[in-house]
C-alpha cells in the first residue's frame, strides 16, 4: 500500500505538472516578435534557457506580427491572445507607432498611444493575467541621439514607464538596456549592427539581451 | 366599457410611443458629428425634420468627437454606442484616418481603415442594431480633382462602399453628393465656402445636405 | 578652281552641320530622365526616331538624376544643363516633389515648387535656349481617381501650365496624356503596368509615349 | 599748417569711419531671424551691445523670412545678402527642414541640407564675406531628450558642425547653447517658456543668449 502511494505521488506530480501548472506566457507584438519565434529569435532563447536550467512548466508562445502598433495588438488580442487563456502576457510594442510616422504619414499620436496601451492592460487585467510592460528598444543605434526618431521614441518609452507605475505593473526597460549597451559597445556610433542588423530587428547578441532581461521579468514574477 | 377602452387606448399608445417604440438612432462619427448637435448641425436639423412630418418616435443622438479615426471609434463604441442599446447607428467616419497622414504623420492605412471598419460593423451587429455607412464627403472643394488628398479620400470611400456591398448594408455616399454638388455649384473652383467652412467642416448648406442624405436613409431602413 | 568651289560648299556644309548646327537638346529630370538614356528609354527613342526620319542635326542629351526635385535642378543647373550651351532644354520634373510628402515627409511646398520652376525657367532663358516645360505623368495608373496622390500631383501639374501659361512656353502636358491612355487601355483600373512598371517609372510604352509627345514639342519649336 | 593737419585727421577718420570702414553683417535666416530686429530680437540687441561698447562702426541687417529652408537661402542669396555686399554673413537656419518633415511632409533630406548648404557657403566665400555658422537651437527645450523631434535636430546640428570644419569657418553652437542652460534651467522639464515662447521661436532670454553668443562670435572674427 505504502508503496503504491510513493509511486502515485509522482505521477500526479507529473500529471499537474504538465496538465495543469504549465506558466502559458504569451509575447503580444510586432516583427520583432514574430522574428522571436524562429530559431536564434528571443522567445526561443528564453524556452532555451528555461529547459537549460530546469524550468520546464513554461509554455512561451509568440503573438507577433509584421507591422503591428498598439491598436492592431487591441484588435486582435481577444482572438490571438485571451482566447488562449495566458497566465503571463508581455507586451513589447511601440516602434510602428513612431517609426511610421516618418515612413507612411501613418503611426500613432501619442496621446492615443497611451489610452489604447491602457485598454490593453484593463483587458489582460480582466483575465487574470499577469502582465509585463516592455519600453521600445530602438530604431537606430548611434550614441549621440541622432537617430532621426530618438526624441519620439523616448517620449513613447517614458508614457510606457508612467504606465508600468501606474498600474504597479513590472517594466522591462529595454530602451535603456539597449541605450546602456550601445554607449559601451558601440563607440564608432554606428546606426546598426551592434543590436540590430537593421536598425530596428535584432541580431544574435540582441535578440540574446531582450531574452536575458525578460527572462528575468518573468521569474521575478 | 367602451368609453373606458376609447380612453385608455390613447394612454396605452403613449406609453409605448415613450417607453418602446422609440427608434434610437447614433449618429457615430469625429468632428464634424460632434458639431453635427449644436444648433444648425445636421443632426440638429434631421431632429427638425423628424418632428415637422409628425414622426416623433425617433430619439437622435451624437456621438462625434474630434479627431476620431476609425480605430478610436473601435475604442469607445461600448461606451459610448452599444451600451445605449441603439435601434440605428449611422457610422460617418474617414475624414482623419486620411487627413493626419498630411498634417502630423497620424493617419491609418488602407489595410487597416478596412479591418477596423469590419470590426466595428461586426460589433453593431452582434447588437442587433442597424447599421448605415458613410463615405468622407471632402478634404477641400475643388472640382478639378485637385484637392491635395482627393486621391486617397477617394479611395478610402471605395473601401466603405465596398464594405457596404460586401455586409449588404445601405450606404449615404455623401462623397458623391458632395462632389455633385460641387460641380454643379462651384464654378470658381473654391477650395472651401461651398458646403464647408474651412474644406472638411460643414457650413449650413453642408449640414443641411447631410441631413436629407441621412434622413432618407433612415426612413428606408 | 569652279570645281574646287563646289567640293568645298558640302565640306564647308557639313563642318557646319555637324560642328555650329547641330541643336542640342538636354532632358532635364529626376530618375525618369536618368533612365530615359537606357536602351528602350524615352531619350534613346526619340534619337532613334530622328535618324530613322533623317534629321541628323540633333544632339540628345540626358541630364537626369533619381530623386531630383525642382530646386535640385536649380542647385545643379550651371554645371549640368547651362555649360553645356543648350539649344532646347525639356523641363521634366515634378513627381518627387509630390511622392516623397507621402515616403519620407521631404516633399516640396507648391508654392515654392512654383518659385523654383520659375527660377530655373529664368536661368535657361537667360542664357537664349529654348524651353519646353512637362507636367509630371503619374503616381499610379488608376482611372477612377483613386491613386494616394492624384490630387496632389494634379495641382502640382496646374502650376506648371500656369507656368506655360505666363511664359509663353510650350508645354508637353503628359499627366493628360497618361491619363487619356489609361482611361482607353487600363479598363480594370490597375495601379501599374499600363505606361509603368512601379506606378512610377516608364515600361517600353510609357518611354515611347513620353518619347512621341516630346519629339513633337521639339519638331514644333 | 599743423593746425589744418590736426583738424583734419579727424575729419578723414570720420569719413572713413562712416563710408568705408563700416562692418557690414548680415543675419540670414528663417522666421527666428524675421523677428530677430523686432525690439528685442537679437538683432537688436547686437545692435545695442555694439552700442554701449562705443563700437560704432557694424551695420547689422536682418535677412530672416518666415518658413525659410536651407535651400530658400540659396534661391534668393543673391538679391537679399550678395547684393548687399556685406562684410560677414551669420548663417542661422535649419529648424524648418527638420521641423516641417513632422508638420507638413516638406522637410528636406539631410543629403540635400549638406549639400546646399555647403553651396551657400561657396557662393558667400567666392563675394570674399566673412562666414559664421550656427546650429539650429531647439525644437521643444525638455532636457530628457523626448523632444519629438531631438534626434533628427542634432543630427541636422552634427552636419553644420561638420560643414564648419570642413571649411574652417566659426561656428555658432546655439544648439549646445540652448540645452546646456535648459540642462541648468529647466528642472521641470517643461516644452516651453525657458529660452522660448512656443518650443521654437525666441523669448527674451532666449533673444539675449544667441545675440551673446553671436556677438562673440563676430568680434573674433
């Protein structure tokens, strides 16, 4: 009998495990999420680094595309997020809304940035889910704030940061992760390359940055 | 017994004519709606109009507010539409999702004016509500295709009236009526003064030709 | 010596022809010039279409430059078109002054694009050559009206025959002509490939309409 | 005969002193400049510096028009600043061809900025003027570089400086100025209201600091 009970235990360990403890966390974004997905992308360095240490109760998914700004992320978050039922959302947007303003005559006005950035945040909030709030890295990596969007791009990234301590939601910051890195390694001042291969997607060590400091996020979780 | 009958019936279709068979109509829209319920609004005067003819059982409500694009309409719509149960919602938006491109980066593209409108008819329709839609009348008044976003104005009315065919909804194409009137109207080749103050809000003229386009749609309903 | 007179008339004939005669034709522009001297371009053609009718006394000459807007051709006009004493110059320009509102918020206000015509037109008149002004043809080959920026591009086509206009200067109105084409040959309204491989540049057509219209401007002069 | 000598020294030095040995200084530039010799514009208070300081013999001439470009000076360079034969030209432009890429799609490339600047200067050199450039001073004065457009600025600045090297002429870094004293004067990060009154255009002490750092500059010339 007893030993019936010692071999139960685990296999309903297991079971819970993996029916029903799995953290499902969902990366809600642009191309730069959607790129996380495939091989050397963030999202799948982060599940790398979870099995590598142990952690196998996470189910990361990306929600990531092309194009993206925060109002198409609240068109679409009933169907390609809440409907799957997330523990953990990470929200990771922002570059579209002031990138196209010079591209396309077609981003986003910053103070309707913050009301649809909000809406997303009540409606993740209805669903119990925990959220994490990510700033836009950059859109061009030269040190001396020439980049043609630096001033927007940061003004986006602060309305982000007032939103995480408003909603006492936790930030990853990864414009001032990205800032810190370049102002260290990149001292020819060079537009891309360092982070990114095109100014705005990320290359290996980038995609490795943004993996390390959501990783963190989510733990601390 | 019959005198009482007499006399009650008249009560009993009092109440009703207040309490259910009201048709409530939303007039949903941006600026020009908004100002659309001031006094000589094209709100305003379908109002006027409703009540000259003796039809009192309908309620007409704006919904306008300056600056709005099809998405902040998306935003607000539970708000500011759905939650008041409207037996008609007449959707008059299009102006800014093409005139921001030009005055501050801010406009919406093609692709996107066209999901968010789907989604908007969507959700009216979940309500069980009655939907009109209508083109952007005009960005400037020019009658030689010489307005500087005729072009996309154009374009963006052939998304909503193929919307209109495609959800078989009746449609107030008041960019053809404003254009008719114009070229049979404006011979000077006026950028403005026509049926606009300014090239895109309405003068009395304007509202006045608002309101029999709508009216009309509303009573064909 | 009666027999030495007569052999030296056609020397001195040709000398003549082919040193002090010949006329020289520059094509002043933007990448539609710059492209125009290809083989199968409108320059190529209209050289071809000379020799094949026999009137050897032109020199073609292309000085076009993708990007180029009215005050480029301005800063670069001594140096590429007047030092080369110029006959007749063709003034075809205008498309990017529109286009790049829309790509990279560096187009060109119309009034100063007017001012600067007028300057350049100012310069090549000064130094006695002849001017035959273009009015830039298209940004797409929709028929209904409906290209982004139709309205702009035919504003900015009025200011040039204006331009004609006040300075008694022959005009080769090729948005008329691309759009009468259009309107015969693109019956399913599409946005390329009628007169145009890209909504911009010319296809073998395109070249041989621009070709047409403008070697019968120069026979005219 | 020593009398007749003594007295007419000063008489020859007066003549001198007003008719030939005047510095002429022309200040060529944008609305900023307009409004510069309005009572206390900068102009102006160069004026009244020079004044107080007995150093009488500058002609200080404003050449500032609303709305000006790099390559709005280029185009009438000629009638307003070489006809007037001046001794020094203070170069102070470049808040328009950032500023209107954001406001109306008009900007200018920074390719084409470089350019035509680099030709104005050429043109200003070959009439054997002095030339002193300056940086355009700010679009916004929040000191947390979230200035919409910050980045493209300095990047605008970073080419002017650049210019001035290459050339070997003084510079004028009213750019550096400007953020150093809103680093030391604008705790509160405000837009506005330090050394401007509407983010761009100067207040009284913003008048004062570029009239003090112009000043220096034309003395050391």
């Amino acid at each position: 009998m007893k030993k019936i009970i010692l071999f139960a235990l685990p296999i309903f360990m297991l079971m819970a495990f993996t029916r029903q403890d799995k953290v499902k966390v969902i990366f809600f974004g642009d191309s730069i999420t959607q790129a996380g997905v495939n091989p050397g992308g963030y999202v799948k360095r982060i599940d790398s680094m979870a099995r590598v240490q142990g952690k196998m109760n996470y189910d990361f998914i990306g929600a990531g595309i092309g194009g993206n700004k925060i109002y198409d992320l609240y068109l679409r978050m009933e169907d390609d997020v809440l409907s799957k039922n997330p523990n953990v959302v990470v929200l990771y947007i922002g570059v579209n809304d002031v990138w196209h303003k010079a591209s396309s005559g077609t981003g986003t006005d910053a103070d309707k940035f913050a009301k649809f950035y909000q809406a997303v945040i009540n409606k993740i909030k209805a669903k119990n889910a925990k959220i994490i709030l990510c700033t836009p890295a950059v859109i061009g990596e030269k040190t001396d704030g020439s980049n043609q969007q630096d001033g927007d791009l940061t003004e986006y990234s602060k309305i982000i940061r007032g939103l995480a301590q408003k909603n006492e939601l936790p930030l990853v910051d990864l414009r001032k992760a990205f800032i810190d890195y370049n102002n260290k390694n990149n001292k020819e001042n060079k537009d891309r390359g360092i982070l990114t291969t095109d100014r705005v997607h990320l290359n290996a060590i980038g995609n490795q940055l943004v993996a390390d400091e959501m990783w963190k996020a989510i733990q601390a979780l």
